[in-house]
C-alpha cells in the first residue's frame, strides 16, 4: 500500500488558524488523477496540491491544483503555500522557484517576509454578469452593487471569476444563496457549466476588503483567493493611469480567519500582469497511504 507524506499550512496570515488551510503533498508521484481528486475531496479544504517532477527540467516541479471537485488551472494560495513548503526543503535555488500549470508557468520568489507568486497571464475580460443576477446570488439589493468605475465582470490573469464592487456595509451582510447560484450558472455561462466564482470587495481607506463565494465548486466562502485578488489587482490598474500600484488585500474576516494579500499590478508588452504575496504558518504533517 503506497504512502504519500504531507503537510497542511495556513496561507495569508502569520497567525496559525488564520488565512486560508492548504494540504501539499511535496512528493506525488504515483498518485493517479483520481486519487489526487479523492485525497481533494478528503481533505474538504478550498484546494490540495500534489508536487510532480516538471516537463522540463529548467523548472522546479509539475504543480497540480484539486479543490473539493475538480482540478484547477491556477490558483493563488495553493501556489503561495506550496512555494513556502518545497522552499523549506531547499529547492528554491537563488531564491527562485518555477511551476508549470494547466495556465502556465508560476514563478514563485523567496523572501524572508514571505513568498510572492507571479499570476501566468495577463488580465483578460470576458462577460459582464446583470447587477439583478449578481446581487440575488449573494442575498444582495442591485443598488448595493457599484458600477460607477466597473460593472460585474469576468476578469482572468489564469483562473476566471465575476469581480464586483461594493459597498463596505453591504459587503459584511453578503449571503450566499446556493440556489440563486444555480440558476444563475444556467444563464450567465462565461465560466462554463456549473462555474461561478463571485468576487466582492470594498474600498476601505487604503485597504481593500474582498469576500470570495464558489458553492457550486464547493467553496461556499474562501477565506483568502490569490486567484481572484491577482485580476482585481489589473483590473484596477486598468481603470487609471498609474504604473505599478499595490493594493494591500484583506478577506477572511468574516469567516473567522482573517488574511492579508499584497498584490502589486504593472503594465507590460503583453498587458497588464498581477502577482500576490504573504507569509505562511505550518500546521500539521503526517502520512497518506492508498
């Protein structure tokens, strides 16, 4: 009976049982696509991440992302966590790391305040989602969704969801409602069947507080979304004239787990690119056997 070891840290957060809990796995060779997805579905947590050796050689490890349902193309915490775990090992070499993913390849970068992850493509837009379809998803009135800068809309730097503004009060009483998620995901389809990611967030001073909802992948709430603070971070950028701005990220606050995720945007040949950073705090270890 094969036996896989793995650790479980909390991502965004210096404090253990804050941020995000991720489950790696460093060395998964010989686990099938369905045991990975089982071991995902076992753990029951946003995502688990499984370490395979690279296609080539020039990069550090084959990274594959699984949430409770499905393998994911890119994702932001999975990365950070996973970066931080094989850098303890000592396979960050100059401080550098490279994954290769479904989206593309993710540079990972090593430092002592914390692991930052450059999201594999540039920002992308796909379809505005109706403020009514958006606002019933969540438990919310249209009028609390803000359109004066940017209406709902599917945005993308590797993994898609629909960002929305709102505002700071109506974001803390945002409820999601799995049915109004359903019917909603039969008409608005830019993510596919079955897919629908919602990103609120809010100005707060000079923070940005964000709340991430995915029940139908699982997720009814995510306490820290890399993957969705990465394409807020462009969008943003997108909508001044500014060149490389950071945005310091909070989420997780009203789930009891509170992060923090430093995003910087900057303007390139190929458009605007995002990446996201924070540190990490190990939690348990132990073995798998299948």
């Amino acid at each position: 009976m094969p036996t896989f070891s793995f650790v479980t840290v909390d991502v965004f957060t210096d404090q253990r049982f804050g941020g995000n809990p991720l489950a790696v796995f460093p060395d998964a060779r010989g686990m099938s696509d369905a045991d990975m997805q089982s071991v995902a579905a076992e753990f029951n947590l946003s995502e688990t991440t499984f370490v395979l050796p690279p296609a080539d050689p020039a990069n550090t490890a084959r990274v594959r992302i699984f949430n409770r349902k499905a393998e994911m193309p890119f994702a932001g915490h999975p990365n950070v966590g996973t970066g931080w775990v094989l850098a303890r090992q000592g396979r960050a070499a100059g401080g550098i790391m490279r994954f290769e993913e479904i989206a593309g390849l993710v540079e990972v970068q090593t430092a002592p305040e914390g692991i930052t992850i450059a999201a594999p493509q540039p920002l992308s837009l796909g379809a505005e989602m109706p403020v009514e379809l958006l606002a019933g998803c969540v438990g919310l009135a249209p009028r609390d969704v803000m359109t004066a800068g940017h209406r709902p809309v599917c945005a993308s730097v590797g993994n898609s969801f629909v960002i929305a503004e709102v505002g700071g009060e109506a974001l803390t009483r945002a409820t999601p409602d799995i049915g109004r998620f359903r019917d909603a995901a039969k008409s608005y389809t830019a993510m596919g069947p079955n897919r629908l990611p919602l990103y609120l967030y809010a100005h707060d001073g000079a923070r940005i507080r964000a709340r991430m909802f995915s029940p139908l992948s699982g997720t009814i709430e995510d306490p820290a979304t890399g993957s969705a603070a990465t394409p807020l971070a462009a969008l943003l950028l997108s909508l001044t004239r500014d060149e490389e701005p950071r945005y310091d990220i909070v989420q997780g606050v009203e789930m009891g787990r509170p992060s923090r995720l430093r995003c910087i945007a900057r303007r390139t040949a190929d458009g605007i690119r995002a990446s996201v950073g924070g540190n990490c705090v190990p939690v348990l270890s132990g073995e798998f056997s299948l």
